[in-house]
C-alpha cells in the first residue's frame, strides 16, 4: 500500500483506485506532488516543475529556481520564505516563528498505531492498512515535526496527523498544528461546506474557488451546528456519479479551522485542523503536542463515491463496540410527548403504547433529577427526583422492562445550572473569568472538565446512576458553548482543547465500563456531529428539528461525510414543535426510519389511522433494518429545488435495495420524473411492486413515481431474483 522509490526519494500511497504521493526535495523539503487516480510508482520528475518566480523569495542555500512561496508542500511553516497559510507555527523564545522543516528519516511499518488521548481510525489486522511516518527538523531550533500517514487497503482514504516535539533546550509555544495540509494545481473547483444553525444543520453549500482564502471554521468549544469539521474540493462538471472530489474530514470535536487558500498562481492549499481561538500551547523541552486525525477521501465517482468511502470508513473503523455492527433499538423518547411535565404512570402508559407497535425501548429525557422541574435549576445534580419518580430510576425501569422493553436515560454531564447544588457548593468548578461575569446559555454553564476534580466528580455521580437501574442507552448532551474560556488549572490558550481532551479521556472511561450501553451524542441536536465523537458513541442526535421536511436538507447534507448509522431521526408529533408543519405519519415514518429510528411523541394521543401508519411503519423497517444499517446510500435527488427528494439504499452484494421518494410541493399537472437508480447489478433481475425487471432496465430507464400530493412519500423494495 505505501511504496518509497529510493532514487527519486518518492513515496507512493496507493489505494483501490487511487494514488498520493509525496517526495523529498533536493533541499530536504516535503513535497506534495499528486492525490488522485491512482498511478504506478516510478519517477514523477518534472510533473511539478520549479519555476523561479518574480517576488517569491529564495532560500540563499537553494538559490533562483527554488522558493517554497511556489513549491506544493505537504507540512509549510510560516516565518521563512511561504507567505501562503502555514500548517505549523511554533513561537521561540525571542518571539520569532521561523521553522524550516526539512527531512531526517521515515518509516513504514504495516497496521495503524493509536493516537493518544485522541480519536481515530483503528484497524483489526496488520493487513487493512500502512503507515509511513516521516520526521521533519528544524535544525536552528531542535523542533522536530513527525508526519503520520496511513493508506486504507480497502478505501480510497488516507489518514493524516502530526506531532510536534521541541527537542531543543528552551520553551517554545504551538500556536498551530493543522493536521491535514496539501497543495492541489490549478484547476477550476469549488469548496463544499456544510454550514447552518441550531435546527437547520449541515446544509451543503457549494462555492467556486476562487483568488484568496474562503472556509469555515469553529470558535465555540465545539464542532458546532453552525458549520461542520468537514470541506469537499470538488472538479468542475462533478456530479452525484462522475468526476474527482476530495472530501476532508477532522475527527476533532472541538475548535477547528478548515479552508482553502488560492494563490497568485492559481493553486489552492486546502487545510484543515484544530484552530482554538488564540491557541497557545506550551511545550517544555521534550515535551510533545499531538494533533488530531484528518481523513482523507479520494473518488473519481463524483460524491456519491466521496460519501460512501466516508461512511464505510467511519462506520467500520471509526465507530467501535457492540453497537457498531449490532441492531440498533427502535426507540421512545418522552421529550416532544412530555416536555418536563411527567410521572411514572404517564411515561409507562406512552412506552405501553408503543410497545403494542413494535418499539422496543423506552429514553426518559430532560426532568428526572434534582429540583429540575423546567430548564433553569438542576443540572449537576444526577440524583433522582423520587418525589416525581417514586422508588427512583430503578422502579421506573422495572417497569419498563417488565414490558418487554429496554429502558434508556437523557443526561447533561458537562453542564451546571447556577440554580444547582453543585454549584453552590463549587462555583468556582465552571469554566470563567476572575473579575468578570459569567454568561450563561440555558441557564447554564460549563464545568471545567480538565480539571481532574471536577472530572471524577462528574464520573462518578454518571456511573452511580448507570449502577442504579438497568440502563440499557445513555442519550448525552450539551446545550451551550464555549464562553469564559478560562481555567485556574492551566494556561488560557490550552483551555479549549484541554476541555476537548478531557471530554474523550471522560467517554473513554464510562464507554469501557458500560460496553453493553447504547450511547448517543447529543448537543443541542446536530452541534456536536463529527467524526470523534463516532470514536465513543456509534450514533448522533442530527437535529432538534424533528419535522421531516426539514430533516430532507439536513439528513442529505450530513450524508455528505456521515453514514445512516450515525444519524438519530425520530417520527415526532404534528403539527411539527419546531416549524408548525402537518405532514402525514407515512412521510414522517420513511424520513426517519432512513436513520437510527425511532418516536419523540405520545402514541396514546394519535387517531386510529396514523396509529395503525405507525405500526406499518416499524414493520417496514423491520424488514430492511440490516439493509439499512450497513448499505450503501446513493443519493438519487437532491432536495433544493423543493419539489422532491429521494435516495436509495444497496446492499453490499447488490442482492436488495430500498428505494425512497418524498413529494415536498406539489406542481398541478406535472410531467412524471424519470427516477434512474444506481448501484444495483446490471446482470441481475430485481423484483419491485410485483414485476420482475433487469437492474440496467432499472438503472438506464429508472421509475416513473406519481407525484403525490405536498409532503407525501412512497419506497420500492427491490429484491434479486
């Protein structure tokens, strides 16, 4: 998988369809020359040739010809000759930010090594995968940069990232370390984010490229709704099926930045990593600052082919446990049904009802603890509130369980409401600012977790409940960012990532403990959607915005880098909590159950029709779960014209496929659509609405769907014959 051509010192890496490749300059510098179809190792010489160029600065030891203002690099640094943005900025003692990084050894070894104290990829056999290590030195200072890169047998993906290591004799500071850097040659291309809102997530734009720098980037603590720790570089005329995209993604829950730099030639540097507001970390001589991992997605397959090298990876080797192959359970949560309004006999009587269709686990949400009777007193407190659940948790789940009936439990372990017991006792174990006031979200505010105090306090009053009942699902959330970013415990410019570090040493803990506990990220909805968090917790909470017509934008946009798996989606009451919308129990039911499924509402309080809709709904889900679960998605159309969307599920041998179409306006007298699918076999016969036809018949011809009314949906159901 990774080869290095001694004579040209060029190194190879090489997956199913695709080549990166990278070389070692004759001053020593890494060179990025190549990412994309794959190609055969040999002399790549003269493919990125070096042109002298007026007003790009010479390194005096290279003289004219060379600059790295103008060479494609694989790790550029600041303060020398690249005025272009820098993947690594280090501070030295007189203040300067000089490196020049230049080669001093590599290896390749089979497999992939950990990183510590951070999410990644992983592999089950030495065989899956390679890894080329290089160290880069800046002889002036001893800084030393060790780039790690590993090729994917299976997947078109490389993973990236870097340590730095101060091997000198006085403190310096990291003041960046992006974990991902690469020059791409001119070419017309644009940039896609996906950026939106609290309720309105991870919708995709796409913007041309163009002179100077665009991206996105996170400044609230978190990977946040607003926009996404993933870019797409995407080739002019590319489409669902054809053409190069080259998808970036960090599996990093924190800060990040990720951006694409074009310069005065034409060339774009795309980069993505970590990039807290004014990030300063010191290191003591010896000492060493680990990034975190970038994936890396080649496809000549347009961006479907982007997407679904994505989800295999995250989805396999990212996500971990026995939830990441096991069947995930159709779930109840009381929230949209209750709100903080409940009792043990109302909750009992909605998981009753929904035991009755074919539900299979009951989640008490927000309100079960502490003095929380709304959402401005309680949090930090995680002792039942017997008074509204006599016996406690663990009568209430008896109950439930005596139903046939897993029971699961909402937390907020991050957070403390001023109105707390926590906090009068600890005020000073938030996160803020002596002398200043505190701000709070929610009526909340965020407990200093890298403090090893208030992270054994939060341990241990979350385990003390997960020992008090049988707990079969932990949905955990986080409703406010970032502000006061400041600790006694340690420099201000660590802050933000040490609160990250601690959050994945605290998930690592309770994850490993209780290995049988389904665990859900939640923030909010979507504000936490990344590829780190998939590390500790196989699902995701995609959006507190529940209405299905929404969910199209926001499910489609998320499908970009995350696999169906990873995507809670729930049928929630109508008309719709968020935007007032009535849609029927049919389109609600095929939106969501394209996730990890399940209700958000009282099924008591349905009509007799839409209860029986629901029961119809788990049964059809429960005939393509597996499908589902581990397909592979196409996505057949987009919502944005607002007339429709729809997207189909294969199953790896090609064997079956789920077909989804959902009308959102209708247009009087319309033409029929021609529905061309994808990825079924060519040679194979599939059986759908009764008729036997070929899979080029289906995939060349397609389906005619009647349009039906505003909001209304159908699925086909394909089987090889």
């Amino acid at each position: 998988m990774i080869a290095y051509l001694a004579d040209s010192r060029t190194f190879f890496l090489q997956g199913p369809r695709s080549s990166y490749v990278l070389a070692i300059t004759r001053h020593g510098h890494l060179q990025h020359l190549h990412w994309g179809a794959r190609v055969q190792p040999g002399a790549l010489d003269g493919i990125a040739p070096l042109i002298d160029r007026a007003f790009s600065p010479n390194p005096l030891a290279a003289g004219h010809g060379y600059s790295l203002d103008t060479l494609g690099q694989e790790c550029p640094t600041g303060g020398l000759t690249d005025f272009r943005s820098p993947a690594v900025l280090v501070e030295h003692p007189d203040g300067t930010q000089a490196l020049e990084l230049v080669y001093e050894s590599h290896a390749i070894a089979a497999g992939k090594p950990k990183l510590a104290g951070l999410p990644a990829t992983y592999v089950e056999a030495a065989g899956e995968a390679d890894t080329l290590s290089i160290v880069l030195a800046d002889r002036a200072s001893g800084v030393r940069v060790e780039l790690s890169y590993t090729q994917f047998r299976d997947h078109d993906a490389v993973s990236r990232s870097l340590r730095i290591v101060n091997a000198g004799d006085a403190p310096r500071c990291v003041l960046r370390a992006l974990s991902a850097s690469l020059d791409l040659p001119p070419g017309e291309r644009s940039l896609m984010t996906l950026n939106g809102a609290w309720a309105r997530e991870r919708h995709v734009d796409l913007t041309p490229l163009r002179p100077g720098t665009q991206g996105v980037g996170s400044r609230r603590g978190t990977s946040s709704h607003q926009h996404n720790p993933f870019i797409a570089v995407v080739d002019a005329g590319t489409t669902e099926e054809h053409g190069e995209a080259r998808g970036l993604a960090l599996a990093y829950s924190g800060c990040f930045l990720a951006q694409a730099e074009v310069d005065q030639f034409a060339e774009a540097r795309v980069q993505i990593g970590l990039d807290a507001p004014a990030f300063r970390w010191r290191l003591a001589p010896g000492a060493a600052f680990q990034a975190p991992e970038a994936l890396l997605v080649w496809s000549g397959d347009g961006l479907g082919g982007m997407s679904r090298t994505f989800h295999r990876l995250l989805r396999t080797r990212m996500a971990r446990g026995r939830y990441r192959d096991a069947q995930r359970p159709i779930l109840i949560n009381n929230w949209e049904a209750t709100y903080f309004n409940f009792d043990t006999e109302k909750l009992v009587a909605i998981a009753a009802k929904a035991k009755e269709i074919g539900v299979e686990m009951m989640v008490l949400d927000d309100g079960w603890f502490g003095a929380r009777k709304d959402d401005k007193a309680g949090l930090g407190d995680w002792v039942c509130n017997e008074a509204k659940l006599p016996g406690g948790l663990k009568a209430l789940a008896d109950r439930i369980e005596g139903l046939g009936m897993r029971f699961g439990l909402w937390f907020e372990p991050e957070m403390v409401n001023p109105d707390s017991d926590l906090y009068r006792a600890h005020p000073d174990w938030c996160l803020h600012i002596p002398g200043r006031d505190r701000s709070t979200g929610r009526s909340q505010l965020v407990l200093d977790l890298a403090r090893p105090e208030v992270a054994d306090h939060v341990y241990r009053s979350i385990t003390a409940v997960l020992r008090s009942a049988r707990i079969s699902y932990v949905k955990w959330d986080m409703n406010r960012h970032l502000t006061e970013v400041a600790s006694p415990a340690f420099p201000a410019g660590e802050v933000h990532h040490r609160y990250v570090l601690a959050l994945y040493a605290m998930l690592e803990r309770i994850t490993a403990e209780f290995p049988d506990v389904l665990f859900e990220s939640c923030s909010g909805g979507g504000g936490r959607f990344d590829a780190g968090l998939l590390h500790y917790m196989p699902q995701v909470w995609t959006s507190d915005n529940s209405d299905a017509i929404c969910r199209l934008d926001i499910q489609h946009g998320t499908s970009m880098a995350y696999p169906l798996s990873s995507m809670g989606a729930h049928v929630s009451a109508c008309p719709n909590h968020q935007v007032h919308r009535t849609t029927p129990m049919l389109t609600r039911g095929h939106v969501a159950f394209t996730g990890a499924f399940g209700f958000e509402l009282d099924l008591n309080k349905l009509s007799p029709e839409d209860l029986a809709t629901a029961r119809a709904v788990v049964a059809e889900y429960n005939r393509v779960r597996d499908l589902l679960a581990g397909g592979d998605l196409y996505r057949l159309r987009a919502p944005a014209d607002r007339r429709a969307a729809s997207w189909m599920v294969v199953a790896p041998d090609r064997s079956r496929a789920l077909v989804t179409w959902v009308s959102i306006v209708a247009e009087a007298n319309a033409p029929f659509p021609v529905l061309r699918l994808r990825g079924l076999d060519p040679s194979a016969r599939y059986r759908v609405d009764g008729e036997v036809v070929g899979g080029d018949v289906l995939m060349s011809i397609g389906l005619r769907p009647r349009i039906g009314h505003d909001f209304t949906s159908r699925t086909w159901h394909l089987e090889r014959v």
